[in-house]
C-alpha cells in the first residue's frame, strides 16, 4: 500500500478541484465553479480576456473569483467566459452566477449569463440549437446573484454557459468579476453522498466498494472533478484510489464509455447505474492484484 499511498499524495495535486454545492446539494455540472486560485477550465469569447482576482464573492481568504475584460470595439459589444457542459435534451437545468461590476469604471454596461444548446458534445458552433440569457446586473459595487432554468430542447448534447458582460460604449473596457457559477440538475434522481459519484448531467451514478487483505471492508468515499470525471479514496482523503470517467460517445460509436485508472492493489467494485435506462456495469479489480486500467468503449447501449 505504500506505493499506492505515495501514487495518490502525487495525483492529488493535479486532480483537485473544489466543487461549489448548490442549495439542496445539487450536482453542480461545472468545473472549477468558485476559482479558488485560478480560472482553468474557462476560456474568453471574442473581445474578452481573463484573469484570475483575489476578490471573492463570500470574502473567503485564499479564494478568489474569475475575472473578465470586455475590451470588444463596438458598442453593445457582448464579451464572455465560457465553458461548455455535456447536457440532456428534454431537461430542466438550474443555472446560477454571482457577479461584482467594480464602481468608478469610464465604461459602461450590463452583466449577464448567456446559454448555448448543442446538437453534439463539445458546443460545436455547427451544431447550435438555441440560445437565451439571463441577469441583466448593472449596479456597480455590490455581489449580485443571477440564475435561471434552462430548459434543453431535444436532442441536446452539450451546453455553453458564458458569464459576460454587455458594454455599452464602443471602445474602452469593462471589467467584471464572477464567482460561485452552477449548472445543473436541481433535484438530479443521482443521489448526492460522500459514497457517490454522479457523472454525465447526474446520468450516471458510481460507488465503490474495497476489501484489504487484513479483512477491512468499506466504501469508496467519492469526489467529483468534473461533469464527466471523478475519483475514489478508501483510507485518507489525500490518497487516491480510483479515478474514473464516463464519456458521452454516442456520436462514436453509439456508447457511453467507463475509463477508469487504480492506484491500488485491495479488492474494488465499482458499479456504474445508468439512471436514464435502469442498466448498470460493474468492474472488478481482485484482491493483491494491480488495478487494470478500465477502457470500456462497449459500456452502455443506452444512446442518447
């Protein structure tokens, strides 16, 4: 175990990430929702540039918040982050950003959170279906919540959402601070634990079990990295066990796909529940072996 311990304390550091809980405890989709010490896993939309701000929406020291420039040209210029989210058609989705216009600014403006629906992962602009905005926050100095239903249309694979803002004036730059962002299934049938993991818009949910040669048994305790990834610890919280993922293929090879990787050699079963279609896959790595990379690319006939 002493390999595998030391295997975690290194991978911990590169998986991390803090997930912002909603009111209810909803499965937040997003990744890096309350840019805790950076703004990784967002990029700026045409006219806008990023930047990580010590300023955070609860003044939590050692956090901070995404910072955005609107430097577009022309007036009414509309300047975002962005970050697209594997979505379902037909779904109810919670959606919700704080945000912070700092006083005294030459420019002018709006600050809102603009949504795009896709057609196929990865919010392929080829593939728009609709679009649609919320918020509308102009007063400057001051936290402001914004948040909304999205209602995804059929046949929706992936989501953009893109805190922004919309500046008034041509020329010149607007400045705007976001943080606590959420996306996601306000009453997700996924259940929410320590013990599960809710991959896939709260599609998929993952336990794992452990058994040590000495006779320990237990649950894997879980963590989320992003919509689509997570991870397992058995003995301590810095020490990864499983880490794994279930990827929307249907576009491939009409699948969803478990990936998965072990930093262990106890006994695991990990069970994967596709809640939108009652099936279910389960992995088993024996006690005393290595854990075998899980490279299921059959895993679930269940498009879409």
């Amino acid at each position: 175990m002493a390999c595998a311990r030391l295997a975690g304390a290194l991978w911990l550091p590169l998986l991390w990430a803090i997930v912002w809980s909603a009111p209810g405890n909803a499965q937040n989709l997003l990744a890096n929702p309350s840019f805790h010490t950076n703004v990784d896993g967002w990029s700026a939309t045409s006219g806008g540039s990023l930047a990580w701000n010590a300023a955070d929406a609860d003044g939590l020291a050692g956090s901070g918040s995404l910072e955005l420039t609107n430097a577009g040209g022309d007036a009414a210029w509309l300047a975002t982050a962005e970050q697209c989210v594997p979505a379902v058609g037909g779904t109810a989705y919670h959606a919700e950003v704080t945000t912070f216009v700092p006083a005294g600014q030459a420019s002018t403006g709006t600050s809102v959170v603009q949504w795009l629906t896709y057609s196929a992962p990865g919010c392929n602009s080829a593939t728009l279906i609709n679009s649609g905005m919320f918020g509308g926050v102009s007063v400057p100095g001051l936290w402001v919540a914004m948040s909304n239903t999205i209602d995804t249309p059929a046949g929706t694979r992936s989501v953009a959402i893109r805190p922004g803002t919309i500046k008034a004036e041509a020329g010149g730059s607007l400045v705007a601070r976001y943080d606590k962002a959420f996306f996601g299934l306000p009453g997700s049938t996924c259940p929410v634990s320590g013990t599960d993991l809710c991959l896939g818009s709260g599609r998929f949910h993952l336990t794992a079990t452990f058994r040590t040669a000495a006779g320990q048994t237990g649950a894997g305790h879980a963590v989320q990295l992003t919509s689509d990834t997570g991870y397992f610890w058995f003995f301590d919280e810095t020490n990864v066990e499983v880490v794994v993922k279930v990827l929307d293929a249907c576009g491939v090879n009409d699948r969803f796909w478990v990936y998965a990787g072990g930093l262990t050699d106890v006994e695991v079963t990990m069970t994967v529940v596709d809640l939108a279609a009652s099936a279910t896959s389960a992995y088993h790595n024996p006690l005393g072996a290595m854990f075998q990379p899980i490279q299921d690319s059959n895993a679930f006939a269940t498009c879409p």
